[in-house]
C-alpha cells in the first residue's frame, strides 16, 4: 500500500512507529511493564518462578470459590422467594453443612498455607551467595558497594536521555548469570524499598537497618525495578537496573568499575549538584 508524502501520511507513519515502539519496548529495553499488561512480569529467577506458579493456584482456587458462592445465591434467591416458597422452613440448623462449612474452608486453607510456608522459606533463606552487593537507598537514587571486589562503590540515578522512560539509569548494577546474588540494603536517610519484579524480590532499606534478600537470575539481560516505599517528592524518579551478563563480562566490568570508581568514587549526586542525570 502506498502512502501519501503529506502531512497525513507522516501522521499516520509517525502514529505507526510509536505503536511498534510500544508493542517491541519490553523485548528492546529489557524486563518491565508493557502496554496493557495484565500478568506478572515474566519470571528471571526460580523464587519468581514459584511465586508466578503460587499465583495462578490461588487465582484457580479463588474463582471456584466465587462460582461456588454465585451459584448457591442463585439457588437461594430462585428457590427461596416468597414467591416460590410461601410457607418458609423453619430449620435451624444441619449438622452435616455445618460441619461441611467448617472443615472445607480449613482444607482449602491447609492447601494454600503449604505451597505459601514453602514460598516464604524459600525466599527468606539465603543459599550460599557467589556475589553480595550492598545497596542503599538515599534521597532520591540509589547506591551499589561490591564487598567482593575490591570494595568500589557508585551512585546510580534516573538518566532522563535513556529509555525506557522513567528507569533508564547513568549506571546499572552488573551482575553474573546463573549465580547466587546476595543483597544487602538499608537507607541512608528515609525508608525505602529494593524491588525487582521479574527476580521476585522486594524488600525495605531502613535507616540503621541492614536487611538481605537474594535472586538467581536465569537469563541474560537489563532487568527493571523501583523504589516501592513512599520515600519523597521524588519517589517516583528513583528507578533500578540490573544487567544480567555472563561471567567473563562481568569480570571485564568489575576490572573496568575498580579503576572508574576509585578516580571517581560514589559521590556523583552531590557532584552533579543534587540533579538527575542527564
């Protein structure tokens, strides 16, 4: 098909690569929230993997219930109108549906407290980390410490000239594929919170506080989070990037960070004036 060179034609050109743009962002900039997006971001991590597998068992076993309630209120409100039933029983009580009432509810939730217990142990046991990085969260951007490797440390804030929109960073937390990635985070003036929705994790940083969590990502690739705790005018602008790279890339990064940051050590933030990255 042929398109006019007029200015309807490059509407019509423009309005074509914004919406390839939408429908192409998540696979070009990496794990984040899609344009009507109604599912959990897709798994990264075994932990999110059970998390995702959890969901869909509670959302099976809450539509039942809901059909399950619907269909008895259709009953009662069919067969137990005045209408149909002018002379109302009056029975008050029935040994076997009470008994029913409360032995079935405390199965169904025998049945969802394991796979949960199983989820949460899961999540709060930390296996033997490859790698611990330090994170803290600060007014409004975030900071990354690799004990592990020589200590260096650096800021990490919203670059507004880098998709996509609202979580590009100037610089991501690297880490290596297919290995046990210890974080540890707290807050340096106001609570915050460290989450990563593809990996499964999310948890608070506290001022005088130092909670950890952990992921093992599966797959290569810039993974997105954010701040998830009410922290400030600028909540909103404290995006997180992970690059999930193979091992010899991050050991060519991790040489590269040691000389970057020991010339330049975490203290970008103050010397960009308390302005975001550009």
């Amino acid at each position: 098909m042929k398109m006019s060179n007029g200015p309807m034609g490059r509407r019509l050109l423009g309005l074509a690569v914004a919406g390839m743009a939408l429908v192409s962002g998540g696979t070009a900039f990496g794990q984040q929230p899609k344009p009507w997006e109604i599912t959990l971001q897709e798994a990264a991590t075994p932990v999110m993997e059970n998390i995702i597998s959890f969901h869909n068992l509670l959302l099976v076993i809450i539509t039942l219930i809901t059909l399950f309630v619907l269909a008895l209120l259709v009953i009662v409100v069919v067969k137990f109108n005045a209408r149909a039933n002018p002379v109302p029983s009056r029975t008050t009580h029935h040994t076997l549906i009470e008994v029913a009432w409360t032995l079935i509810p405390v199965l169904i939730l025998v049945g969802i407290a394991v796979p949960s217990f199983r989820l949460l142990f899961q999540q709060l046991d930390v296996p033997k980390a490859d790698l611990t990085v330090k994170v803290t969260g600060k007014q409004w951007y975030w900071s990354y410490a690799y004990p592990d490797n020589g200590k260096f440390e650096f800021d990490s804030l919203m670059a507004q000239d880098k998709q996509p929109r609202l979580l590009g960073v100037d610089n991501e937390m690297v880490v290596p594929v297919n290995k046990v990635i210890r974080v540890q985070t707290t807050g340096a003036d106001v609570i915050h919170a460290f989450a990563v929705p593809s990996f499964g994790i999310k948890i608070d940083s506290i001022p005088g506080r130092l909670n950890e969590t952990w992921f093992k990502a599966t797959k290569t690739g810039m993974y997105y989070g954010q701040c998830s705790e009410l922290c400030g005018k600028d909540h909103a602008f404290m995006p997180i990037a992970v690059k999930v790279v193979s091992d010899q890339e991050f050991a060519e990064w991790v040489e590269a960070a040691k000389k970057k940051y020991a010339a330049n050590p975490a203290n970008t933030y103050a010397s960009a004036g308390g302005q975001v990255a550009q």
